[in-house]
C-alpha cells in the first residue's frame, strides 16, 4: 500500500522530520503523495525528487548565519504572528514592514530544489500558501503550478512575516502555515495519511492520519538553527517514527511492550533491587503501598496496568543512570541495563 505524507511547517524543525522519513522508508513505507508547507514542503520537495539523503546532509551542515544577527531581535515571544493571522481571518491585511532579508531562503531553495526532479517523480508533490496580492489561501500540486514557477511556490510556502516583502512572479505570498500548518485536507478521502508534526500543541484534527509521528516536547525555537541541535532532532524523528508505527511505549526512551504478567515479574525485579539500596521493606509491601504510590508519583489513573509502572520505573532509572535513549529496547534488554548499575 502507498500512502501519503503530510508535513507539517516548523522552520528550524524540520530537521526532525528527515530523520522521520529515513525510518518510514526502512520499514517499507512508499509514498504517492508528499504535500507540506513551510519547511515541511522544502523537506517534502527533496524527498519527491529522490534528494533525502542530500536534505539530510543540509540539515547536518546548515549554515545559515546570513539570518543570525538579524534573527537575534526578533523575539518569539513577540505577538505577531497571532496578531498576523488575526488580521487575515478579518480581511484587514496589514503586514509589517520588516527588514529581515529573505536572501538565503532563495538561495537555499535555488541550491537544493530541482524542478525538473519533482515534475519528473512519480510522486505527487504539493504545497500550500497564502496569496497576499489575491487574498486567497493556494493550496496547490505540481501539475496546477506553471512551468519553471516550482522554486518560487516553495519560497512563497517558507515566507515567513519578519522577512523583506519581496515579488515572487508579481505577487507577494505569505507562509502556509498560516492557513494550514498541517494540509491533510489535499489528501483525499480514502487515502491512509502518515502525518508527521514538528510540534506538541494541537492544532487542529489529526483523526485522519493512520499513524501520527510527532515530539513529545517542544522541539525548540522556530527559528534557531544549529547544527547540533538538528542532528538531535534527526535522532530524535527517527525514533519517534518507529515509536508511532510499532506501537512502542516510554514517554523519553523506546521500549517493546509486554503483557500484564511478564511487567509484573520485571517490576518486582527492579523494585527489590531499589529496595534493598534503600532498606525499604519490599516484598509485603510491594502491591499495597509501592506500586499504589509509584502510580501516584506518575499520576496514572485509578485503573492503571502494571505494564504502564514498568515503562515509567524503567524510564525514571534509565533517566538516571544516563542510559543511551536513542536505541530501540526490549523490556528485558533495558532492566538488565538498569540492574547493572545497582
């Protein structure tokens, strides 16, 4: 089965989704459409043109100093895109004239994208993106966008509002995220959606997409390109789009689920060890009061599993004993590392 990829706009992000799709693909996934906006459609545009292993080594090398001095003023605390898009939902467009140059976004897009790549693909590519000059949201595939006007579209979806306005074929467009940060609505019905986020908030619905691969925290500022930071983030995609599709458990680590009795002999395990560092009086009280308070401290509901106590004791001593997170464990394979440290 082919599906579609739907990413979501993110700016210095979107590292992580590269990282995402690498795992996508060596489970098997193929896709027939990718659509994105902002940095999701740049992302998605290398991926249709067979380019990810080139995306993955710009993110690892990113030198976009050109942006840093002016980026330093500009605070993400700053209202201005929550007023922007205020402005927009009433039709009284006034964007602020700012001096941020957009330069290396062109450069970028002029660097790495290759039309002739993507209209040649079998993979269908879309974008969305706002058309100042026409007041309307543009939410378009590559066969519904001229000939030699690709690179353009990509830098209209990437526009963010600090940047220089500047013409882009005769018209002024605005960053898609605006309108849609997640463009799940270019997929059709019927089609099983692999949406992969760049960040924890709900935005909108994502009951369409089959698997949802997306951070548990925040990823980071929009803007705040780094080289370091986005080899974290491609780590981190990549785990996290395992995690999504195998149905893994941990809220910071990745661990294979086990049945109810099995989590009960691991926890007892790990719990005696702990309890005998700590002279805790263990096996009378381990049902009574341990695992009732362990649920407490983690503020499971009334109702837990004991599987769910096994992968957060597992995760508060791994957290601990600064274990390696970015690996796949087994239950088994992650107490024996536990253990070890006792």
């Amino acid at each position: 089965m082919k599906y579609a990829l739907v990413l979501e706009g993110g700016g210095a992000k979107g590292a992580y989704q590269i990282g995402a799709y690498f795992a996508l693909e060596e489970m098997g996934f193929e896709f027939s459409k990718i659509v994105g906006t902002s940095i999701g459609a740049f992302n998605g545009a290398m991926i249709c043109q067979g380019d990810a292993y080139e995306c993955y080594n710009a993110w690892k090398n990113l030198n976009l100093e050109d942006f840093k001095n002016e980026l330093d003023n500009v605070s993400e605390n700053d209202d201005l895109f929550s007023r922007l898009k205020a402005k927009l939902q009433k039709h009284d467009i006034k964007i602020p004239e700012l001096t941020i140059s957009p330069d290396p976004l062109y450069r970028l897009v002029d660097r790495f994208i290759d039309e002739d790549k993507i209209r040649n693909s079998p993979i269908d590519f879309g974008i969305c993106t706002i058309n100042i000059s026409d007041f309307k949201v543009e939410r378009l595939f590559k066969d519904d966008i001229e000939e030699g006007l690709l690179k353009d579209y990509i830098i209209a979806t990437c526009y963010l509002p600090f940047f220089k306005l500047k013409r882009l074929h005769g018209k002024y467009f605005l960053d898609g995220g605006f309108a849609s940060p997640m463009p799940m609505e270019m997929i059709e019905e019927g089609t099983e959606i692999i949406l992969i986020r760049l960040s924890n908030v709900p935005l909108a619905d994502t009951s369409r997409a089959k698997y949802v691969i997306e951070p548990r925290k925040s990823l980071g500022r929009t803007m705040d390109f780094d080289k370091e930071k986005a080899d974290e983030l491609i780590k981190l995609g990549y785990f996290d789009a395992i995690k999504s599709v195998k149905g893994l458990a941990g809220d910071e680590y990745y661990i294979k689920r086990v049945d109810e009795e099995e989590s009960i002999e691991y926890l007892i395990d790990i719990l005696q060890a702990e309890a005998e560092n700590s002279e805790i009086p263990f096996i009378r009280n381990i049902f009574e009061k341990i695992i009732p308070k362990l649920a407490e401290e983690f503020e499971l509901p009334l109702d837990f599993k004991y599987d769910e106590i096994l992968y957060k004791v597992l995760e508060r001593n791994a957290k601990k004993k600064n274990i390696d997170r970015f690996k796949v464990y087994t239950v088994e394979e992650l107490t024996k590392e536990v253990l070890s440290e006792f």
